[in-house]
C-alpha cells in the first residue's frame, strides 16, 4: 500500500508541475520569489519561444515576459525601456513584469549590447471590457450546427447561433453575423466577443442582438459538383487546401452570391427559431482578413440587409480576381466602386497595421486598406480607419472590440427602422490619409 501511495505521489508531481500558467499566476510567483516559477515559466512557454525572445502572457493590463538570453536583455515595449529583466538563479532565464495601456495594442522586443532580438508587433491589452464582469448575465451558445446549403451545392457549413440573457421573444432582437465564428465562442480566446457582447449589452451600449457564428463551408464530401470543382481548380492553381480554396471562394469573391447563401439560408433558419428584426439598421456583420472584405461585401451587395460593418485585417487585394468570369471584379477594385458607383448607406469600422502582409500574387494590405479608407471619406461615407503598427494578425482588432462595437452601434433607437448615416464632422475636416516610406532601410 505504502508502494503504492509514493507511485501516485511520484506520478503526481509531473503532471502538476506540467500544468500552464495564466499571466496573473506567474506574476504572483515573480512577485514572491517563488521557486515554483522557473517550473511555472517551462510549462506554460515553448523552448522555441523563450529562445526566440517571443513568450509573453497577458491578462488585462498585466503582462509577463521571459526570454533565454547569455546576458542580460533589455525589454522594450512600444520602444520604451521597462525596469531591468530578473535572471532565474543558476538559469539563462530573465523575465520580467510590466503593467499596460489596455484596448490598444503595443509591441515589444529585447535588446543586448546594441543589438535587438525578439518581440512581437502584435501584442494585445484587453480592456475590462473583454472579461465577463460580475453580475453580468450570460447568454446561451447553441451547439454546433450545421447547415448543408443548396446555392453552393451540398457545401457543408458549421455555425452557433448565440441568445443573449435580455432576449425576449416577444420583441425583435437585433442581429450580428461574424465570419470565421468558431474563433470568436471561446471566452478565454483570444477574440472573447461573447464577454464583450454581454457586458455591452448590459450597459445598454449596443442593443439586445441574437449572434450568429459562422465558419467557411466545406465542400469535400460532394465531388462532381459545379462549386467542388470551381474550388478544386482553385485549389490546384494556387497551391492551396481545398478548404482554403473554399473559404477565399466564399469570401473573397465580389459577387452576391455568399450573401444569398447568409440570407436565404443560413438567416432564413435562425429566423424560424427566434424573433429576430428585419431592417438593416438592426444589422450587423463583421470578420477579419477574407472575412473583412466578406462583410464589407455583404453591406454593399446588399444594404437591405446589413447596414454596420466592421472589418479586421481586410483583404481588399487581387484574391479572386476573375477567378470567377460571371464576376470579373476583385477585391482590390473596392476603392474604386466606392468613388464610382451609387453611394451606400452603410456604416464601416476598418482596422488594419503597418506591417500587415503583402505579396506580388495579391498586393499589399496596409496600401489597400488606406485607399480604402481614403475612397469612404471621400464619398463622405460614416466610417472610422484604426491604423497602427501590427501584422496580419487579430490582436489589434480583439483590443478594440469593445469600443468598435460601441462606435458601431452608437445613437441606436429600437424604434426606429432606419437612419442615414453621415461622416462624422470631426472626420469631414480631417485631411486625407497619408503615406510615409518608413522600412527601405531597415533590416
């Protein structure tokens, strides 16, 4: 018996001291010293990472950061030095503690004699906002479901649909759809929407809003069909997965057909379940990369429907570019719809950083988002342009969230059906966005 009591302890120890830390768990363990923390820092960060100069957690305005370096580091975030790094007794481990702005996003990297190594450009700082307060009631997230759709031909498409706690089914509830949904239905996720959503709701900041998750669909069960074998091409010319090739289909094509898949049939069935309002002042979409230019396009084909829209990261590039020849329009033709054809009554939120991707198959990002941005102001459109320093990547985005839904739905009035939107005056007399060369000679 006693053999068997010290196995259970000896077993017991790996799997404790195995176990991943949150950013306040190894600040409380720098805090006090503990001898725990060197074991705390091995569990919850990749040897790869520590190497790299790329492990940090954060929570709030509390971050952690810790590196394997020969000598000291010097952290800097956001180019600022923060207080001298702590080394692990008889380790190349230093680590160290800062307190940040929260809802925006920073950078940071490490130094030595000179020399930098490290760091991120994407490192987010969740406000309050983006963790579920106390006393604030959360709603219900549907099991997944799935949908098999007959504009795509047996495309299968997994989505949740999400209740609020104030929802009452004798009034009509708002609605918003968010692009690549699964990534969004983890409150402890990166993108904590489902926090976000129920704190502001209960501030009554935006309205009572059933939500729909939805992810791309998948088309490889049904071979022979026209739209597996439109995507299957893609695939093979572009050297991508079918379900990617899927997903850009959906996405990033300039047409209205996703946004006849959304309405008639993934929004026809979560209509015949709740009690869900009609009128696009009541609508709102959003998504990040393909699934920005997705919403954006949504509200354009189609601004009977969705009349908010933010978008993360949007490709406004030559993705689809007449991939498809009934839809000889691309992405990266937006700007210039914007300037030439009828104007929408559409309010937009973009986000996107400077250091966003780009290639010589698709163009640039950063540019296109700009021009974007430039082509609403110009035709006086309600929109807001955050612009900073990240990559491709939803740390910018997440941050913001809270005070992009806000803005998104700001002077909402359930009694009303409609509103035309108008450029903010403080945004009409601003001058064009402008372009600097910044990188030519950095290395």
């Amino acid at each position: 018996m006693k053999k068997l009591l010290s196995l259970l302890l000896i077993l017991s120890v790996p799997v404790f001291a195995a176990e991943k830390k949150t950013a306040s768990d190894l600040i409380e363990l720098a805090r006090t010293h503990s001898p725990a923390l060197a074991d705390a820092i091995a569990a919850t960060f990749s040897t790869k990472d520590l190497e790299a100069g790329t492990a940090w957690a954060g929570q709030g305005a509390a971050f952690f950061f810790a590196t394997k370096a020969p000598s000291t580091p010097t952290l800097l975030i956001d180019d600022q030095p923060e207080p001298p790094m702590q080394q692990l007794a008889g380790t190349g481990l230093y680590y160290a503690t800062a307190q940040l702005k929260t809802s925006t996003l920073h950078a940071f990297h490490y130094s030595i004699a000179g020399t930098s190594f490290g760091g991120s450009l994407d490192l987010p700082a969740l406000g309050l906002d983006s963790y579920l307060k106390p006393g604030v009631p959360s709603g219900t997230l549907s099991e997944k479901l799935v949908h098999t759709s007959k504009i795509y031909d047996g495309m299968k498409s997994d989505y949740w649909i999400y209740v609020p706690a104030q929802y009452d089914p004798h009034t009509p509830a708002a609605l918003m759809v968010f692009q690549d949904g699964q990534g969004y239905i983890n409150r402890s996720g990166n993108n904590p929407a489902l926090n976000v959503i129920d704190n502001l709701i209960a501030q009554k900041k935006i309205p009572v809003m059933i939500v729909v998750f939805i992810n791309p669909g998948d088309v490889t069960d049904t071979p022979g069909t026209p739209t597996y074998k439109f995507v299957s091409a893609y695939s093979e010319k572009w050297h991508r997965t079918l379900k990617d090739s899927m997903r850009s289909t959906l996405y990033d094509t300039v047409s209205d057909r996703y946004d006849r898949f959304l309405r008639d049939e993934i929004l026809s069935d979560v209509e015949s379940k709740y009690n869900i309002r009609k009128d696009a002042y009541s609508r709102a979409i959003t998504g990040l990369s393909s699934g920005g230019i997705c919403s954006f396009n949504a509200a354009w084909q189609m601004p009977d429907q969705f009349s908010r829209v933010i978008t993360w990261i949007g490709s406004f590039t030559a993705i689809q570019w007449k991939e498809d020849p009934q839809n000889s329009d691309g992405g990266e033709d937006y700007p210039e719809k914007i300037l030439r054809e009828s104007h929408r009554n559409i309010r937009v939120w973009l986000q996107d950083g400077s250091n966003d991707q780009e290639n010589d198959r698709y163009g640039s990002w950063p540019l296109a988002n700009i021009r974007m941005a430039n082509a609403l102001k110009l035709k006086d459109y309600d929109f807001h342009f955050s612009f900073g320093k990240g990559t491709h990547n939803n740390g910018h985005g997440a941050a913001e969230f809270p005070e992009e839904l806000t803005w998104l739905w700001r002077d909402y009035d359930p009694s009303k059906t409609e509103q035309t939107y108008a450029i903010d005056p403080a945004e009409k007399f601003k001058p064009l966005f402008r372009v600097t060369i910044t990188n030519r000679d950095a290395h």
